[in-house]
C-alpha cells in the first residue's frame, strides 16, 4: 500500500492554495499602491489649484484698465458743463465696471474652488515665519508643529505667493492624506488580514478532514483486527477446555491451563477494545481502586522485570468513585505502564492514587530516560515514539480515552532527562447523589 501518495497530494493542494493566495494578496497590495500614486498626484494637483487660486485673488487684476477708468471718473466729476444726475449715473456706471474687472473670474474661484470644493484634504498654511494663516479640514485643537512635520513627511508642501509689490509674500500649503488615501492604505493591511484567516480556515479545513479520513482507517483496520482475531481466540477457548478435561487432576498442569486461559481472556478483551474503537463508549460509576489495581497486578506478573533490576510499587486509593468504562480505562492504564516499564532499566516503576476535592489523581513514576521538556507535549501526538519499533499509538490512545471518553486531563508531570518521567492523570469523582442517580 503506498500511504505517501496521499500526503503527496494533500501537500499540493496546500501548496496550491498558498500559492495562490499569495499571488492574490502581492497583486491587491500592487494594485492598491497604484491607486494610491494616482489618487495621490490628482490631490497634489487640486491642492497646487487652491494655492493658485489663493494667490490669485489676493492681486488686483487690470490694474492699468482700473486707473483708466478712474481718471475718466475723475474728469467727468470735475467737468463744469456735466449735470449732476448725468455725473451720478456715470460714477454708477464707472463703479460697476471697475468691480466687475476686479472680480472678472474670481467669483468663480473663489466660490467654487475655494469655498465649496475643500477637496477633503486636511492643509495648513504657512507665513514665511512658519505661523499659520489659514488651515482646512483639520480641528483646530489639533494644530501644532508636529502636525507640519507629519505633512512634510507625507507631501512635499506647495510655495505660492500672495499679494503684491511690496506686500507680497511667500507662503507654503502643506497637506495630509484625504479620508480615501487613508483608507486605501489600511486596505492592503486588512486584505492580508483577511487573506491569513482564509488561509487558516482553509488549511484547518483540509487538516480536518485529514483528521477525518486517518480517523476512520485506523478504526476500520481496528475493526478489522478484531473480526480477524476472533475466530483464533474462539479456538483457543475451546481447546482451553478440553485441556481442563484431559488433566482434571493434575494441579500444576492446571495452574499453567488457568494463566492460559487468563491470557486467552486478555485476548478477548484486547479484541473487544479494538472492536470498540469508533463508537460512544458506555460509562458506569465503579471504584476507580480496584479496576486500577487488577490492572497493575496483572502488568506486573506479565512484564519482563529485566533481570530483577526494576521493582514495581503501587499505593492505590480504593474509595474513590468515577464515571469509567472499565476497558478503554484499562487500556488507558496498561499503555501508561507497559511505557515505563520499557523506559526503565533499572530503579522502580510506581503507580499511586490520592483522592483531592472532587478529584482522582493517579501517578505513574519511573525512574527510567526521562523525557525533554519540548517533548512533553508532542509525546501525546500520533506516530511519535523512542522505540525502534512501534507505531507511536500508545499515549495518543491514553490521552484520547482520558480526556474525551471520561472527560479526566492527562500530562507529564515531570521528567528529567536519566531520571525518569511522570505522568499524571485526573478524573473527577462522582457525589453520592449521582451515584444513587446512576444506580436506578
């Protein structure tokens, strides 16, 4: 069976979608950055067009057409053969055209560039001793120096002057950004942001559904193991009987008949946990004590003791009541030290259960390699093992019992590397009025 192909594929299709997100994300952040050059240049030149117009109003226009017309006031004024009412209506005349010259084409800058059109865009104008003259768009508790600095440091200000002869004067507009700039600015930013959390969406969607897909192999190949391990250990229970019959008197042939027929069990149960593997397991409130120790107590006449250097110990709390199904619980607990056992080469391996507010704690030390602390987490994670030979199943199992299936926490307590691991389990307890709740 090839298993890489599928990850082969799997990490394609990451890496397409990455790929393409990325191509997204660099060509919208392109694409932004040009609209904001553009935008940009169009608001520098309506900027430069109110600078213009400011300096353009503030000159007296036709100045050599307006003295014309002054000095024709004046004569027709001082001329002794014109009427009173006959000079009036000619200094009417004279006024009016003289206003009309002076705003010929300013009304229309003043009123529809100056006033009306403000182009949105925050400015601040300057004398030449840098106090401000006029401003626009900008609160007024918010003018400072440090303000000018910014909008120097985002615009390169405007020069235009106003006036003329000996009042005119050099003044400089400098600007920030309109409320669209801004925005565009912020926009690539939120883009990527958006960008990132699809992509982790995506990428936990696809990692789910591997989850998924790995989930239902490993309890259909459980499954599978346990149909197949069915039939021989249906066999080996019949030929356990007839052993029975054959030496009903001989004592020690049946002591060797009674450990196999208590490994045959094992067997039966072994298969019972794989077949089990997928479905909603059946809680029932037990003493949690003796459950743990029929477990250690078989563990230990079962596991090698690697020539008497490691010494098994167990201090088990037998009161306590929990929640368990008393196979996946076993298996949980069997896992737990068939570990410790294979770490240890010389020392003691331990199990000991205390009882704490609503709780059952149980440790199981050994004195064996020890664990580094960046580990202590990943030793939980499928296909993670020390060993040569195995699959790495073991503590995933553990954890997944606990924590899922009796809603209980499991960690390392402690390890040091040469001196052995900790690792602790908590289940939380049941009242009495649960119990009697469970009962009925």
């Amino acid at each position: 069976m090839n298993l890489s192909a599928p990850s082969t594929n799997s990490f394609r299709i990451k890496a397409f979608i990455i790929g393409f997100l990325l191509v997204l994300a660099i060509s919208s952040f392109v694409y932004t950055q040009y609209l904001i050059v553009q935008i940009r240049d169009n608001e520098r030149a309506s900027t430069e067009l109110w600078a213009k117009a400011s300096g353009y109003i503030s000159v007296e226009q036709y100045p050599q057409t307006q003295e014309m017309l002054k000095r024709i006031g004046q004569e027709i004024q001082n001329h002794p053969l014109i009427g009173i009412d006959f000079k009036t209506r000619w200094k009417d005349v004279i006024q009016r055209a003289q206003s009309d010259l002076s705003n010929a084409g300013l009304d229309f800058v003043a009123s529809e560039v100056i006033i009306n059109n403000l182009f949105e865009i925050p400015s601040v104008v300057v004398n030449e001793d840098n106090q401000i003259v006029h401003y626009r768009n900008i609160r007024e508790s918010d003018l400072s120096k440090d303000l000018i600095d910014k909008y120097r440091a985002l615009n390169e200000p405007i020069t235009f002057t106003v006036g003329d002869g000996e009042s005119m004067e050099i003044q400089k507009l400098y600007y920030g950004n309109s409320a669209i700039v801004s925005t565009l600015t912020y926009f690539p930013y939120i883009q990527f942001g958006l960008l990132a959390l699809f992509l982790g969406l995506g990428y936990a969607s696809l990692s789910s559904i591997k989850r998924n897909e790995q989930s239902k192999l490993w309890v259909g190949m459980a499954r599978e193991s346990a149909h197949q391990l069915g039939t021989p250990i249906s066999s080996l229970m019949g030929w356990v009987a007839l052993l029975k019959e054959m030496v009903p008197d001989n004592e020690q042939a049946l002591s060797v008949i009674h450990e196999l027929e208590n490994d045959v069990g094992r067997l039966q149960s072994i298969a019972d946990r794989f077949n089990k593997i997928g479905s909603e397991p059946e809680l029932k409130v037990m003493r949690i004590g003796p459950v743990i120790s029929n477990v250690a107590t078989y563990m230990n006449r079962r596991l090698p003791q690697i020539g008497g250097r490691v010494s098994f110990h167990k201090e088990i709390e037998t009161e306590a009541k929990v929640n368990l199904n008393e196979e996946l619980f076993c298996w949980a607990i069997e896992n737990l030290l068939k570990n410790a056992f294979d770490a240890t080469d010389q020392g003691y391996v331990s199990i000991r259960t205390q009882k704490v507010t609503g709780m059952v704690i149980i440790d199981v030390e050994d004195t064996g390699k020890g664990i580094e602390r960046k580990f202590h987490k990943e030793v939980f994670s499928p296909g993670y093992s020390t060993k040569k030979r195995g699959w790495g199943l073991g503590l995933s199992l553990t954890k997944r019992i606990i924590e899922e299936y009796h809603q209980g926490k499991i960690y390392v307590l402690k390890s040091n590397l040469g001196s052995g691991t900790t690792f602790r389990i908590e289940i939380p307890t049941k009242t009495d009025d649960i119990n009697i709740l469970a009962s009925e």
